[in-house]
C-alpha cells in the first residue's frame, strides 16, 4: 500500500484540478465525480493512517473524526450553536436524519488526518501537554482550510448561511466552531486511540499528508478563483500556506 500511495495521490490531483477546469470552462460532467473526488481522499488518509499508526489506531482516529463531526454537525444545523445558523441542501446526497449528507464525515476525516500529522510534526518537545497542543495546532490547520473552502461551497450551492455573516457571508463562528470540532476530535482519539506521538520514523512517508493537505487546499483555491472569489482564495493562500510549508521543512530536517 505504501507504494500505491503516491499513484493514488496523483490520481486524486488530476481528478482535483481537472474537475475545477471543467467547471471554470462551463463544462458538464458527471454528477458523481465530486464525490468521487472526495472518497478517494478520504482512501489516501485512511491508507497512510494505517501504515503510519496500524490499523487498531487508525480505526479509533476514523470513529472519533466520524462520531464528533456528524454528531456537532448534526447539533449545529438544529440549533446554530456550534458554527452559526446553516443548513444543507440536497447537492451533496442523502442527510443524516434530513441534516447532514453522509459524505460530510468522510470530508472531515479526510482533511482532519493530515492536519493532524502536520502538527504532530510542528509542536516540538515530549511534555505531558504535548497532545493538547498537537490537538490545539491540528485544529488550526483544519480551520485554515475552511477559510477557502467554505466560500466556495456556499457559493455553488452546497450549504446556505442563514445569516449575513461579514466573511463572505460567513459568521466568524464557523470559524471557532471548525475549530472546536476538530480539536475534539483529536482529544477523543488522542484519548482512546492513544497512538505514538514521538513515532515519527518516516518522515518522507508523512510528506505525503502534505501533498494530500496542498492538493485538496489547492482544488478549494482553483474553485475559489474560478467562482470569482479572489478574495477568499487569497485568503486561503496565506491561511494554508505557513502549515504546509513549516511541516514540509520540518520533515526535511
């Protein structure tokens, strides 16, 4: 698998960046390639979790990314609580209990893993509070891909704010409320899953997260532009750009 790996991640930049092509040339496709796009993703992350922290730790990171995300997402669509009032529309496929599509806790995951590995690459020492701020900085790195992504799917139609937010029509607590869920997720895998966080014997086999994390940031920046947001994928360039580049240099050393 961990040759595969790398043949894959190409595959999935080549579906990445050919989908927002096609969109950007008014081009029709098939309905089902985004999703596509988006379950091969979440394979890669899978895959590489389960050679980097076998699969028994793997499997607990899977269900906390899918428990906590589907659960505050479902909370947070009821209510409004968690990222400001929102609700899906029927784009994205079948809503769990008419709220959230299924395919949004595979979303998750998919990005929640590599951001999770940058941080585990980027916070420095072996104190006892290490996996807190593994789990603070992980949730940061999530969150800064959201400050592209988000607009580009209001924009096409995924999801609707029900409010005027001053972010491109975003509450900045979606912002606070990506982060809170991540990092959640990370304390309940962290928790239970207890994987190895001083394990860091590959760091060109983590290199791979990055490409994943820069190739699905990059598809968010392509749409953004595409859809006439220069703003936000300006925005998201200098929100992804640090991490990326900070844990590519410290897997480097």
């Amino acid at each position: 698998m961990r040759k595969t790996l790398p043949i894959l991640l190409a595959v999935y930049a080549l579906l990445t960046v050919g989908l927002q092509y096609l969109a950007n040339a008014g081009q029709k496709f098939p309905f089902y390639l985004y999703p596509l796009s988006t379950l091969l993703g979440f394979l890669i992350a899978l895959f590489h979790a389960g050679a980097r922290f076998k699969w028994s730790r793997a499997l607990w990171l899977l269900g906390s990314a899918f428990v906590v995300s589907l659960a505050f997402e479902s909370v947070g669509v009821l209510t409004g609580l968690i990222y400001g009032p929102y609700h899906y529309t029927d784009k994205l496929g079948r809503l769990f209990l008419g709220l959230v599509p299924l395919i949004i806790p595979i979303a998750w995951f998919m990005m929640m893993y590599p951001s999770f590995v940058i941080a585990d690459w980027i916070v420095p020492g072996k104190a006892n509070a290490r996996p807190v701020w593994v789990a603070a900085a992980g949730a940061i790195v999530m969150t800064a891909w959201d400050v592209v992504m988000d607009p580009v799917m209001v924009k096409i139609g995924h999801w609707v704010w029900d409010v005027n937010g001053p972010y491109f029509g975003i509450p900045l607590q979606n912002f606070f409320g990506w982060w809170l869920t991540t990092f959640v997720a990370f304390m309940v895998f962290l928790w239970l899953g207890k994987p190895l966080l001083a394990d860091r014997s590959d760091p060109q086999f983590d290199k791979l997260t990055v490409i994943l994390f820069c190739i699905t940031a990059l598809g968010s920046i392509l749409g953004a532009l595409s859809g006439g947001l220069g703003g936000a994928a300006l925005a998201g360039i200098f929100a992804v750009s640090p991490w990326m580049i900070f844990g590519w240099l410290k897997m480097s050393e």
